[in-house]
C-alpha cells in the first residue's frame, strides 16, 4: 500500500549514506546522527555518492516501509 504523502514530512539526507545497511541501520543513523525519531509522521531518503541510488524509510503502524 502506498501512504498518503500529503501530509508527511519529507527529509532527504544528501551525501554519501552506505546504502548497504538495512532498516535497522538507516534508523540508527536518523536517531544518533540528526537527532529525529524514525516514528514521527516523516519520510527519510537517503543518496549514495553516485547521486543516482536512493533508499527510503518511512513508518507506518504495521511497520517500516523500506
């Protein structure tokens, strides 16, 4: 199921992000580096150097889509 993004809040974390790690590491690094909780009603999307690879993260009350 695709979420209603119109009413989410939208971060893209620009620079190099190891797209190798998976929910668990995406969300650490949401939580320890910019200090923001993965739960809150937000979409995070993270680019590799090559700034044509992304990743997303977004929480929804049956889990992370990845």
């Amino acid at each position: 199921m695709i979420p209603d993004l119109s009413k989410v809040n939208i971060y893209i974390v620009c620079g190099h992000t190891d797209l190798r790690k998976d929910i668990d590491g995406l969300a650490s690094l949401v939580t320890e580096a910019y200090k923001m909780d993965v739960f809150d009603n937000a979409l995070f999307i993270f680019c590799d150097t090559p700034k044509d690879c992304f990743k997303a993260l977004y929480w929804t009350k049956s889990g992370f889509l990845f």
